[in-house]
C-alpha cells in the first residue's frame, strides 16, 4: 500500500511511524531540503532526529529524498541503519523530480531490485535529456552507486565528482540483501504476516485486520 500525506508536521511524522511500525518498506520525502533539515508543515525537521525515527523501521529498505541537495544526509540514515538512500548532490527541477521518480517506482514494483530500478531510472533520463541541447543534464556511463561502510568517516563523498543528479548510496554490508529484495517479496510477506494475524495487526484506525 502507498501511505500518502501531502503535508505533514514533526508530530505527525511521529506518530504515523509508530502507527505503521514494521510495514514500512520505503520512505519517500517530496520537499524543500538543505543539509541539515527537511522541511514540514511546522517548520525545518533535524535530519539527524528524522533519520534516527526512520532507522526503528526495522522493516525500512530505502529512503529517497527527492529534494534540493540532500546527500548530507545519507551518513546520518546509514549511521540510523537505514540500508539503501537515495538522495541529491545539487538543485533539482521538479518535472526532472518527477519523471525520474515515476521510472524508478516504475521499475520497482515490477519487481526489479533497487540497484536494477535506480539504473533503470537513470538510462530512461538520458534518453529523455541527454539530446537536449538546451538543457544542462550530464549523466554518467556508469550507475551512481556508492559503497558506504557504517560509521566510517570516508563514508562522506565528494559531490563535487558525480555528474548525474541522484546517487544510489549503500551501506556496505546491506549491498547483498539488497541485490536479492524485491519489492513485490515484501508485500507477499506482508499478505501472509496478515493471514496469520488473527487479528493482532491493525490498520491506521486501530480497527483489527
């Protein structure tokens, strides 16, 4: 299921992920964003206090952050456990947001992996932008994808390097789990964790399933 708030304030964010603890697979934020916060309803949200509220998702594969320049954050989710972060490296526009966002979600729950999903999105950018000569869009020949191990102080990239906008980063010994997840495994997993429930799981109304 996609959960879906259009605004969202920090108590909010809160109690939805207490709420929703253990189903959530992804967490996609769409906002304003700077190195250090990511804008809510009620203001600028701490990266740091948000990343560790998503790493208690013990359920959580991915974080993608589709705002301007978020890279900063990706040390703060893998050091909160988060495995697989999807973030910026510059300003981005919002129809380059949302096209690259559509392919990726696309290909991911046709049941591809993230790395095949991510590079899937990036070869369907190129070839919707790389012609244009009127727009400044230069794309690696290879997948951005980088290899982070926990807590380690090389882990924070140089995002002077990476030409194409959005980069896949990893935390290192998440790389294997990640090449054999698929999104469509989680929500079989998910149909049987409710068929043997008995009623114990509840929906975000507190009714039992």
């Amino acid at each position: 299921d996609v959960y879906r708030k259009e605004t969202i304030n920090s108590d909010e964010l809160y109690d939805d992920l207490l709420e929703i603890d253990g189903r959530v697979v992804v967490f996609h934020y769409a906002g304003h964003a700077n190195d250090i916060t990511l804008q809510l309803d009620n203001g600028n949200g701490a990266a740091g206090g948000i990343a560790k509220l998503l790493g208690q998702q013990t359920s959580l594969k991915l974080v993608f952050l589709s705002g301007c320049a978020t890279a900063a954050h990706v040390k703060l989710l893998h050091d909160a456990g988060v495995p697989a972060v999807v973030a910026t490296t510059v300003k981005v526009s919002n129809s380059k947001v949302t096209q690259f966002s559509t392919a990726f979600y696309s290909a991911l729950v046709k049941g591809h992996s993230v790395f095949k999903a991510f590079e899937s999105a990036r070869i369907h950018m190129e070839a919707e932008f790389d012609t244009d000569t009127t727009i400044n869009f230069n794309v690696n020949r290879h997948p951005n994808f980088h290899h982070a191990q926990h807590k380690q102080e090389d882990s924070q990239m140089n995002i002077q390097n990476f030409e194409f906008e959005w980069t896949l980063f990893v935390y290192g010994d998440c790389v294997a789990d990640l090449e054999q997840w698929r999104l469509t495994h989680a929500q079989k997993e998910w149909l049987m964790t409710l068929q043997d429930s008995k009623g114990t799981v509840r929906d975000l109304e507190d009714n039992p399933i």
